[in-house]
C-alpha cells in the first residue's frame, strides 16, 4: 500500500502493564510500518511505566499525574500527535498484521469518509465478533454491530456506519480539526459515539474496514460500577448534545421510554451495585443538563446535513 499521509497511534493506558506487552508486540508486526506510537499514561501505579522505559524505546509515553480517563488521555495524544491520521487503540487488544495498513487503504478509498472502523472479535473466542462499527438506534441507545455473533462472512463487506467504535478507529486530523476532539467531560464510555454524531452532522462519513482485524479483551479496564454510571449519564449527554431538534420530535416518544426503561430496571434492582450507579448516572446527567445547552448550540450550528440523511443513519428500535 502507498500513502503520503503521516500516521499516529494513541494508546490510553490505566494500570495496564498486562496489557500492553501484546499490543505493543502487535504494533512491531504491522505491515505499514510508518507510523509512531504514543503512549499517554494516566498516572498508573502498576509499572506500566518502567515497562515501557524498558522493553518499548520507540515508543513516546506521555506520563500525566492523574487518571483524567479514556477520552481525556485520548485528547492529550491526539493533541501530541503529528499525524495527518490520527488512530486510536485500546491498550488490551492485539492487532493482526493488516490491521492498520487496512485501516489508512480504507479512508484513501474513500475520500468523503472522516473516520474509519476495524471488525473487532473476542480475544478470547476469535471466532465471535465484538463490533464491526457503531450504530444507532431511532430510540437513541447506541450498540456495537455484530456483537457477540459468530463471524462467519456477514460483515466482510466495506460499507459506510454510523460511527467509529472507540476500540481501534482512524479519524482524519482535518475531521478533528473542524468539529473538535473527544469530549473530556465523559470521561470514559460513549465518547466514541458523541464525536461520531459531530462528525456525521458535519457531514463526515465513517467508513467500516472488514479487512482491519483486531483482538479484544472487552471492559479489562473499566467495567461494573464505573461502567454503569458513565454509560447511563454520558447516553443522555449524547442525545443532549446532539440529536437536532427534528429528529427529537420525531423519536420523542422512544427516546424518552428507553432512559425511563433503563431508570425503571435500575430500581427494581437497586439493591445491586450496577444497578445504584445506573441510578446516580441518569441523575447525574439530568442535573448537568444546562451545562450542556452551550455545547449544543456548537454543535447544532456547525450541521450542514439534512434530516433525511440522518433519518437513513439510524436503525428501528
């Protein structure tokens, strides 16, 4: 494959020292060999560090004080970056050798397309799938598409999705630059699905590479407590801040019974952890709602797509 662009890699890391020996290995067996590595460390404890210092020269570390999360880690590589091709990848996944040579031919394939989408199976069942790209549902709950199916053919096609799974996506640094990074007050969890909103109001398209294979452990970071509430509140801060007003009156009804379904399972359940955080999720996130009108007002302003095109992007409930 021949490319002019120059081309990053990111990788979050939180205590994940039994991570990133696999990953990193991964990376030095790509095909497309020109590419930097960055590592952002979010003030791990676990000798992620001293293993980088040790085993990894090539790689630049980014050593913060502090967890600031996945999406805040994420920002300070991209913003350390010098790539026109800015990748992301999860520090507990492999990538197969064609998994970033894939990637970058996909977006020069397709010019319109800001960002770019691996198919992602299990590491530990590489036959079942874990995403092949984001979508959408009409009632606004977002999903991975293919997960947990055997991956027998279904998805070896390329095709334009709604969004770029936040696993091992490739945005275009332009893209970036017009509608803005990942929002750092997620934190972690859905933050992948915000900017994908923001990228296809701007009219950016996300294209799925099948070929651009990649291996997943699924949550080994973050998962149970921290999952629940951050999926609960940051689900409404996407729909907040993204979704134009005529769609809201179109999907009001589902939108709206889907967050007091997830409300309702939350309290029938309340004596269980997930459940409470659910609960302090959604709460949280309606009482956060004007400081959010501002970042709607952005986002919505810089929308040059109609509502039939992104009517077309969201899938029944």
């Amino acid at each position: 494959m021949a490319t002019t662009s120059l081309v990053s890699v990111i990788i979050p890391n939180w205590n994940g020292a039994a991570h990133l020996p696999a990953c990193l290995d991964a990376l030095r067996g790509q095909t497309f060999t020109s590419f930097e590595t960055i590592v952002v460390d979010n003030g791990s404890q676990d000798g992620s560090l001293p293993l980088l210092s040790s085993q990894y020269p090539e790689v630049r570390v980014t050593a913060l004080p502090r967890n600031v999360g996945f999406a805040g880690g994420c920002n300070v590589g991209l913003q350390a970056a010098t790539g026109d091709i800015l990748v992301i990848l999860n520090n507990d996944t492999e990538a197969a050798p064609g998994w970033l040579a894939e990637l970058i031919a996909s977006l020069e394939r397709c010019p319109e397309a800001g960002m770019a989408t691996p198919k992602v199976l299990l590491w530990d069942d590489r036959t079942r799938l874990h995403t092949t790209g984001d979508y959408v549902r009409t009632n606004g709950i977002p999903d991975s598409r293919g997960v947990w199916e055997r991956d027998e053919g279904q998805f070896d096609r390329q095709q334009y999705v709604f969004g770029a799974s936040g696993v091992g996506p490739a945005y275009r640094r332009a893209m970036l630059e017009d509608i803005g990074l990942y929002d750092a007050d997620f934190f972690s969890y859905c933050e992948d699905v915000d900017l994908s909103w923001r990228a296809q109001l701007a009219g950016y398209r996300c294209v799925y590479a099948p070929q651009s294979v990649l291996y997943h452990k699924v949550s080994a970071t973050g998962k149970g407590v921290l999952r629940s509430f951050y999926v609960a509140r940051n689900t409404i801060w996407v729909l907040v801040k993204n979704v134009p007003s005529g769609l809201w009156r179109r999907h009001r009804v589902e939108i709206l019974a889907a967050q007091w379904r997830r409300f309702y399972e939350a309290l029938r359940a309340w004596r269980g952890k997930e459940a409470r955080a659910t609960l302090r999720g959604q709460l949280a996130a309606c009482a956060s709602l004007s400081h959010l009108v501002r970042k709607r007002r952005a986002i919505q302003a810089n929308c040059r797509v109609d509502q039939a095109y992104l009517e077309s992007l969201l899938t029944p409930s």
